[in-house]
C-alpha cells in the first residue's frame, strides 16, 4: 500500500513545479544542490559510497552526458535561479515561486502585514490633506490605524482616488490590498535587517569597551570598515523602497511596475540577508561587553566580512 502511494505521489510531481529529474544522479540518497561556501557557485552535492564530492551545476550536463534539450538540463537552469531564493534543493523539491508566478515563496508574520497596511493607511490620510510623508515609526503607525476617523477617511480616500483614475472604488481597494500584501515582506525584510543592524551597533559599543586594548582596537577598525559600507548600502535600499513608494495615487497610477520593482527589491534583499543567517544566531546572546565568547565572534564576524565584502587587501586579526 506504501510503495503504490510513493508511485502515485512521483507520477503528480511535474517538472513545471517541481525539481523532477529523470537522470539516476539525481535520485542518489541525500543529493541536493547548494551554493559552494567558497566561490558561492550553485553545485550538486552527493555521497558516493564514502566519498563526498559536489559538481558544479554548469558541468552537471558534461559529466554525466544529459542531453543539452532535455528536460533536466531545463531544471538544472531552473537550480541556479532558485539558489538565489533557498539555501538547499533536493530533487523533488518544488520550484520556489518567485521563479513560477513572482511571489515569495518564504513566510512572514502577521505583525508585518499590520505595519505594512498602517504605512499605506497613512499614506491614504495624508494624501487627502495634500501632504504625504514617509511614516517609519511603528508606535505612530499603531496610533493612526486606532484613530476612529480613520476607517470613515480612509473610505473617503478611496472613493476620491477611484474618481481620479476613473475605476472603481472596488478596483482601487483590490489594489491597495495588493500593494499592502507584497510591502508586508518588505516589512518583515526590515524586521531581520534590524538583527543585521545591531551587529553593527554592538560593535561601535565594543569600541568603547576596548578602547585601551590597542590590539582588540585594530581588529574592531578592520570590522568597522568592513562592515559600515554594508550597512550603508542596505540603509539605501530600504531608502529607496520608502521613496518609491510613498505616493499612494503614484502607486496606483503605476500599479504593474511598482509591484514588480516592489518584488525586485525585496528579492534582492532577500538573496542579499540570507548569508548573513549563521552571523545572527552567533550574536544572538552576546552582549557588548569584554567576554571571551565575544572576542570568539569577534573573530568569525571578520572572516565573513572579509570572504563576502572585502573590497581590497585582506588583513589578519591576531590569532586567528
């Protein structure tokens, strides 16, 4: 009863959206394909009796002589998309969204839809006064959304917008419940980067703490230069979000593309964050304060500053 299962569970997977490759390679237990640690190079891993190897997926069709037409050298391209949106694909797996239909295929919290329909709420009132700003402060946000106005204005706004583009107020909500629904992962992208952030932050505070260690002091330089052009350029994206998506009736006015630049950017981010997992979790519970276990972090945060960003000559920190 099992084995007829399985086989009707494997005739359902079709390689339209799922990893379902033909080739033997692919059903060697615990093969999967992921980023090499190194070079970043999208590669299938396998174990073969007692050996551990990973090929490049670009050698995939070479090494193991599959026809260039077939339809698994169509998913082995349809891998090198996807790593940009997972870590880890095992054959059989199913093709992240974001490749099959643009949404995203990673789950978020209801806290950031709130956030994200608070940001565009505001933007609703404030369009009706004639002054729209960017609001980025959770607390006010929350104020607003509770206002007893705010429903009555917010309809008022949508009857008014409706007019201006000459749909209607139905078409106008279906919209903005879209354009919340896709700002939400901004939203939750934004949540994470705050972790991202307070790595930073905390090693400003551990320039105070060292400040007399002069060798601890050239470490936490070399960190800081690494480190600070990163969180610059995140900062300018979530900038750039917040500008391009101020303007509600813009928004509206543009619908298509503000969603697919809305997707761009969030996909961008997406790819850009997921490095930086492993680098959370270990500053997770250290505090800025003179602690072996921080000078431990200290230590790895440097080899990942200096492997994915380093921009000129590496330096060594003391008894790495």
């Amino acid at each position: 009863m099992a084995e007829a299962e399985a086989s009707s569970e494997a005739q359902d997977i079709s390689p339209s959206t799922h990893f379902a490759f033909e080739h033997k390679i692919f059903g060697v237990k615990g093969a999967f394909f992921k980023l090499t640690h190194d070079t970043r190079e999208p590669a299938l891993f396998v174990e073969l009796g007692e050996m551990k190897g990973a090929v490049p997926v670009r050698s995939i069709c070479q090494e193991f002589n599959i026809d260039q037409d077939s339809t698994d050298a169509d998913l082995l391209n349809t891998v090198m998309s996807s790593l940009k949106f997972v870590k880890e694909i095992y054959p059989g797996d199913s093709i992240p969204t974001e490749i099959l239909d643009g949404s995203a295929s990673w789950s978020i919290e209801e806290i950031h839809k709130q956030i994200a329909r608070g940001r565009i709420t505001m933007q609703l009132i404030s369009w009706m006064s004639g002054s729209e700003e960017i609001i980025t402060n959770i607390g006010e946000l929350e104020a607003i959304a509770n206002d007893p106005e705010t429903k009555e204005k917010v309809q008022t706004a949508f009857r008014e917008i409706a007019e201006k583009l000459g749909i209607t107020k139905d078409d106008v909500v279906e919209k903005v419940d879209d354009v919340i629904r896709e700002l939400a992962y901004i939203e939750a992208l934004r949540d994470h980067y705050s972790h991202i952030k307070r790595i930073g932050t905390n090693i400003d505070r551990l320039c105070s703490v060292y400040k007399r260690d002069r060798g601890m002091m050239e470490d936490l330089s070399r960190i800081k230069a690494l480190i600070e052009p990163v969180i610059s350029n995140f900062d300018r994206s979530f900038d750039e979000m917040d500008a391009q998506t101020c303007e509600v009736l813009t928004i509206l006015k543009n619908y298509g593309p503000t969603i697919e630049l809305i997707r761009k950017i969030r996909d961008d981010l997406h790819q850009r964050f997921m490095i930086w997992d492993e680098m959370i979790a270990g500053w997770k519970n250290l505090q800025p304060e003179e602690d072996p276990l921080v000078e431990k972090q200290l230590k790895v945060t440097y080899r990942f500053l200096a492997q994915n960003f380093m921009q000129g000559q590496t330096w060594r920190l003391g008894n790495v």
